[in-house]
C-alpha cells in the first residue's frame, strides 16, 4: 500500500482475510501502512469511510473493524466505540427500526443490515477471530 494509491477499505479487509487464512504475515512496514489507514477511517458522526474524503457508509464498519480485528485486534481500542454505536443506530436505522441501510434516504438491504451488525458485533467483542477473518457476521 503506497501513500499515492487509492485504497479502499473493502479490498484492504479481503486481502488482510485471504493471507490470514494462508498463514502469510505482513512486515512491520506493511503492518505498520495498513494500521494507519485503517485507525483513521473513522469519521467525526462515527462512521466509517472507505477512503479517504468520503463520507461514512454502513457497510464500511463490517470492512474497517473486521480488517482492524484481523490485523492487531488491540487497535480496534483506539475506535470510539459509543460513537460507532451512536452512528449504528441515528445514522444506518430508518425511522420504523426495520433493518439497517448505508446511510439517510436509502432504504434498508440485508447486504446492509448483515454488515453494520457485523461492525457492531465486532467493536462489541461479540465475535471470535475465526468468524471474522472468514465473513461470519450473522
């Protein structure tokens, strides 16, 4: 991951997933850029973004929690998780509390609803290292 490349939370939580099962370890460098990027996914409302000036999404708290988680579990420490929850609830649940969306105006999905619980259940210590490195969130 170079500075001047687009990254992109949802590619970085796949690769991060796919060497773990393989047993392939990052370098302290490589561990080190993926780390950086990650902690700072977080955004002022709570959310997470998938890069860098976006606004946050839903779904990105599955990606960026579950690749943090993956990578150095005792970061997931440095997400403010009552913000995070905050977010979860304000933010992804329409006014009726069927389902969960990506964001205001968009109406619910259970791509959505499966990956904001999935964020939730992983800042909430309420999966292991084996259902998140294999996509297990529901």
């Amino acid at each position: 991951m170079q500075p001047i490349q687009q990254n992109s939370a949802e590619y970085t939580y796949c690769a991060l997933a796919a060497l773990k099962i393989l047993n392939v370890e990052l370098n302290a460098e490589e561990k080190s850029l993926h780390l950086h990027y990650l902690v700072n996914r977080q955004t002022k409302w709570g959310g997470f973004n998938g890069r860098q000036y976006k606004d946050p999404e839903g779904c990105y708290s599955w990606w960026v929690l579950g690749a943090l988680h993956i990578l150095d579990k005792d970061k997931l420490k440095q997400v403010n998780r009552d913000l995070f929850n905050k977010f979860a609830i304000n933010y992804c649940q329409p006014a009726d509390g069927c389902g969960l969306r990506n964001k205001p105006g968009v109406e619910p999905d259970s791509y959505h609803t499966a990956y904001v619980l999935g964020g939730w259940s992983i800042i909430n210590e309420a999966l292991d290292d084996e259902e998140v490195c294999l996509g297990i969130c529901m």
